[in-house]
C-alpha cells in the first residue's frame, strides 16, 4: 500500500535562509509526486508536480523539488523563504497505474518563516 | 471565478443531527473527489466520481456517509447521526483523470457538539 512519510511536523527557518521540507514515500509501482500549499483556511494549492522526465522540478513562488528514485524521496527546497512562504505543506503521491488517480497525502510539514 | 467551490463555508451543528455539504466543480472537470482533514493530519482520501458514478469508497466512509453526484455536476456529502468524531474540514476537489492533479475547494469546516 501507498505511504507518504513526511519527517518534519514544523520547520522552523529565518527570512531569506534556504529551506528543505522533506518527504519519503513508499510505492511497488512507478508514482507520479506533489507538493501542495494550504494557508490557515483555505484549501489546497498545488506548487509543483512530478510526472516523468526530468526529475527535478521547479514550480511556482519559487519552490523546486527532486525526484530521487532509489531513495523514494521527493524533497521540496527554496533558496530563500519569505514570510508569506508560513504556511502548511503537504506531499502526495498516486500511483501511475490506478486508474483513480487519489492522492494519498502526508501528514504535512509546518513552515514558520520568522524576520 | 471558475474554481471549486463548496458550501457552506462552515457548520456548527449537535450531535445527532444530518448535515449536507454541497461542491461545485471546475465545469469540464469529469472526476470529483471527497477528502476528510482533521487538526494537523494531510487529507484522507473517502470517495471519488467519474461523471456520475461512484467509483471507489475508502473504508473511512461509514454508512452514516453518503455521497452523491445525481448529474455528473455537483456533488453532495450527507452525513447522518453526526458524531463528536466527525468534526474535520470536508475538502473537495477535481480534476481531468489525466495525471492526478487535483483542483481543490476552500473546503467545509464542520463542528460538532
């Protein structure tokens, strides 16, 4: 069964510093990978996805993310954070062949951008 | 704005009373899915529509859940005989059935005492 682990339940980082939100999943099959972003009540904005290809990824507000295969990880990082970057973040995977295309979610990291 | 949006924003409500949710999707959209999320968990998947089929149930939904989508449009979440338990944000969302790219709604938050 599909899994997505997310280490970090809050990452803690000043403004301008880089960040890396971690994020490991467990799949037999081949996965297509998501980062989202939920700010305090409000639904959720996807930031990037990996489909196939290249296996980094770059999406918006300046996030990019790389696929590691052999490592089962689909790390997200910015080089500098600003405060408008506080907000949940959320890894999901879907496995390529299901025909549902569900994500399965993780339990999300916390970023708190402090000046 | 073309988004999906879902009503009502919010619902207090006691224990033992029905509520509905309602979701509008994005219009082309085929597939429409149902999440729970509770206090600092990522969203569990409960069920998803192709056009007006339910095609997959999570064993999260219980029979006091049900959900329909009676023209293959918009989709109701009902649940019966509310539970303490059942006090999460309701998150909808669509998509093309493509990639797995999903559309969400601001979600319906429910409380119940």
């Amino acid at each position: 069964a599909q899994s997505v682990t997310q280490l970090d339940s809050q990452v803690p980082v000043f403004e301008e510093a880089p960040v890396e939100l971690r994020c490991n999943y467990s799949s037999s099959v081949s996965v297509y990978l998501f980062w989202y972003v939920q700010y305090p009540n409000q639904g959720l904005q996807l930031l990037l996805k990996y489909l196939s290809g290249s296996t980094l990824v770059k999406g918006i507000n300046g996030f990019e993310a790389e696929f590691n295969k052999s490592q089962t990880s689909f790390h997200l990082r910015k080089p500098s954070v600003h405060i408008s970057d506080t907000a949940e973040y959320f890894c999901a995977v879907s496995d390529v062949g299901d025909s549902s295309y569900k994500l399965i979610f993780g339990s999300g990291t916390r970023l708190l951008v402090r000046p | 704005d073309t988004g999906v949006s879902q009503d009502p924003r919010h619902k207090i409500t006691k224990r033992g009373q029905n509520v509905t949710f309602r979701c509008d999707p994005i219009s082309e959209h085929n597939r429409l899915y149902w999440y729970r999320q509770t206090l600092g968990q990522g969203p569990e998947f409960l069920t998803y529509f192709q056009n007006e089929a339910q095609l997959e149930k999570s064993r999260l939904l219980s029979d006091r859940f049900s959900a329909e989508r009676p023209k293959g449009s918009f989709s109701t979440l009902e649940i019966q005989r509310t539970e303490q338990g059942d006090s999460a944000m309701y998150l909808c969302a669509s998509s093309l059935g493509t990639t797995g790219e999903l559309f969400f709604g601001e979600g319906s938050r429910l409380t119940v005492l």
